[in-house]
C-alpha cells in the first residue's frame, strides 16, 4: 500500500502493503518490462463479486491494462499555488495543445474535474515523448525543478481523495497512522493553512508509521512545506498509544478531531501502475491483511474525539478490506459510529456505492457465502467479520452504499475505496464508569 520482495503485494515486517508504496510515489512515463497483464482468478473474482456495472467488465479490464497517467498536485498556500497554476496553463498547457509529434497531435494536460480551483492536472505523456520536443523538455525541466522546490507534487489521483473528504480546518487536531511516504500528509497540512487570515493555526498533524526509515520521508514532506504545525512519530498503528497533554495541571488524553487511516492493503486497484501485481494477485493477500486493517481503524476510532471525522481508505477494490471492515467497526460500535454521505463532498468524482453482500473466496477458487460453511480447517484463515451481517435490518442501518468505490475506467484513475466515519459518542468499550 513488502519491501525486501517487491514482486509480493502483501504486509511486510513495517506493516504497509505494495500498493500504498506505489500509489504514492507516481512518477512521470514510469516504465515497465512486458509484464502479461492477464490472472484468471482475478477476473474469476470481480466478476462474480458484481463490483463493476453489468456491460462494462471489459471496460475495466481495458482500463486495468493500461498506464495510469501521470498526475500533480499544485501545492503550498493558495495564493502562491494560483501563481503557479497561471505559470502552467499561461505558459506551457497553451502551447502544449497545438504541439504534434510524429505527425499526432499531443494531448495537453487536463485537469481533474473534481479537485478544487483545478489545482490537480494528469497527463499521459510518457518520457520518451517528452524528449521528442524541445518545448515538451522545457515542461519537464520546468515540473522537475518545482517538485523540487515543493511547489508541485506527483501524487496519484485517487490518494488525493481522502485529505479532501476529511474537511480540515485550521483548529483541527489531525492524526495520519500510516503517513509514509508523506505526499497526504502534506496535503493535510496544507489545508490546516489554507485560510490565509490564520497565519498560526491553533491545529496541528501528527503524522505516523510503523517504518523508522520511512518517518524521514515525512519529515523531509515537512521541511518543503515549512510548517511548524507536525509532528511524525514511529508505532505500529494498531496500537498507537496515547497522548496526553497538561490541562489546568492534570494529565489529559489527547483525542483527535480528524483521522486518516489509509491503511496497508493488497493493491489491486494500483495494477495499471504497479503490474507486478497482476501475476501475483490471489485473494490470500486479503484474507492475511483484513485482520491488520480491522486493529487498526479499530485504534483509529478509540481516538477519535466525540462529533470527528475518520477516513478509512485503501487502494483495493476488495470488500474484504473494504465493506467488510466498515461493517464490522459499524456493529463493534453499537450506534457511536455512523457512515457519512460524501456524496456531494467532491462533485464531479465518478465513484459506485458501497455493496451489501459479497462472498469469501480462497486462492484455490472455493467460495463461501456465509461463516457457517467454513469448514474448521479454514477457519484461522477465514475470519467471521470477513461476511456481511446476517440481519438485514441490522445491515440495512449500517447504510454501507454509503461507501465510495472508485473503478479504473471511470474517470481514467487508480482503483479505490473510501469511507467517511463519524463518531456520535464513546465507543462501548471506552465508556468510563464513576467508581463505587
């Protein structure tokens, strides 16, 4: 979402997936050797799950099988990231558009039609042509170097969503759990200074990951955008301790008022980029990794302050990881949590609604509908919050369509999931009893 065997999309010993690396660390015409971008199983999967609207699993497929294309992400404070924006569109986009090479016209950037003030591009200009034109070099020159100075960003589109739906403001206490490599972390704490009649805001970010080497990444994100407002610290996310704070001489626990937890995951929604992947992909990779993504949005709730807003997110298109997750933290909860409707939250984005029934599949193709078919054998393996909840009243209340899945060949992306959680009041267990 390990490192020692890169071609495994699964948890490695720092407890991040393939596809969270990959997702973030987009670069531009990255390439690839010929990989055959087919696996039966997979297709076997989605098929049979009905994730996809009817008549367009090809689509998918099709869309799965091409490039992703490159995006960036205009960074820093608003007035400064418009300079930039006019610098792009005035001086390259305009000219980029009547370029042809080869006798083809190239295609000029487009912006992404839900990303705020048009301050998110993608592009499917690939290396090789852009060392075809002098003017195509001097964009390239010219990205390179205000990557650089942390003017812009190469981030993937979709991991742009989930700092977005989590509507920060400048008071915000936020806490990212599994930050590496950084590239949504700074884009929270860009919007904690997005109001620019608050030079110091009164919130702050603090960003975590279970990797040492990788909390570097996230200090050097902080050190671009010159903000005294983070702070990164190193724990497994699943049992992140407690912070406490000095409140009026007693010890206070810090609770949070925003929480992203993008989890580690199987990656299959970041095929188009990491294609490794599509040799590997088997549904063990989900069934090993939903335990994990359940401890930690688990923890992530536990330090949520009571009226807060929890993003959960992975790059798989898995309900394993996915629904199933969301459902069992829902019922774990017995009515503090709710989904929240983020329907309108980013108009333009193309996204299908959660699911409500989905089966449990092996690697060997066996499927089960239900905890009550597996057999003893599997059932170290196979979990009972792997299913959906029986009852349907019960299930119904959970308003999982309430849920966002993101398909490759919408809108020409990454594969995704995201969910908006919000905590109406203590989680049960957390309730403290006067003492007798």
């Amino acid at each position: 979402m390990g490192r020692k065997n890169k071609n495994r999309p699964q948890q490695n010993r720092n407890g991040r997936a393939e596809g969270k690396r990959s997702r973030d660390d987009a670069t531009w015409g990255a390439g690839y050797a010929d990989i055959v971008k087919e696996n039966k199983l997979f297709e076997h999967y989605y098929k049979e799950l009905k994730i996809v609207p009817e008549g367009e699993f090809e689509e998918f497929m099709n869309a799965m099988r091409e490039p992703l294309p490159a995006t960036i992400r205009i960074t820093g404070y608003k007035s400064h990231a418009k300079e930039i924006l006019h610098t792009l569109k005035e001086r390259y986009f305009k000219e980029i558009q009547d370029l042809e090479i080869d006798g083809q016209k190239i295609e000029a950037p487009q912006p992404l039609s839900w990303y705020p003030d048009d301050l998110a591009w993608h592009t499917n200009l690939s290396r090789k042509i852009l060392r075809k034109s002098p003017l195509l070099e001097k964009f390239h020159q010219f990205l390179v170097s205000e990557t650089e100075s942390g003017n812009i960003s190469r981030q993937e589109a979709v991991s742009m969503i989930p700092p977005l739906l989590m509507k920060i403001e400048p008071q915000h206490k936020i806490l990212d759990m599994c930050a590496a490599p950084g590239s949504k972390t700074a884009q929270l704490i860009e919007m904690l200074h997005s109001d620019m009649d608050v030079p110091f805001p009164e919130g702050f970010v603090i960003a975590n990951d279970v990797d040492n080497k990788r909390c570097y990444l996230l200090v050097h994100q902080a050190k671009r955008l010159n903000s005294p407002c983070i702070m990164v610290i190193n724990h497994d996310a699943s049992i992140i301790p407690n912070l406490h704070y000095d409140r009026d001489g007693k010890k206070e626990v810090l609770t949070y008022d925003r929480i992203l937890c993008d989890v580690p995951c199987s990656g299959d929604g970041t095929m188009r980029k990491n294609i490794d992947v599509w040799k590997k992909w088997t549904t063990s990779n989900s069934l090993h990794l939903h335990g994990l993504q359940l401890r930690i949005a688990v923890r992530g709730v536990e330090q949520l302050a009571v009226g807060g807003r929890m993003v959960y997110s992975t790059c798989s298109l898995n309900p394993i990881e996915d629904e199933a997750v969301i459902a069992t933290l829902l019922e774990k909860s017995e009515g503090a949590l709710e989904l929240a409707d983020a329907s309108i939250d980013l108009p333009g984005l193309k996204y299908m609604s959660g699911i409500t029934s989905w089966k449990v599949m092996t690697k060997e193709g066996q499927w089960f509908s239900d905890w009550s078919e597996v057999p003893t054998s599997r059932q170290t393996q196979i979990r009972p919050t792997m299913f959906p909840p029986k009852d349907q009243e019960k299930l119904a209340k959970m308003r999982l369509e309430r849920c966002m899945r993101i398909l490759p060949h919408h809108q020409n992306t990454g594969g995704f999931f995201v969910a908006v959680l919000e905590k109406k009041a203590p989680m049960p267990w957390n309730h403290r009893y006067p003492k007798k």
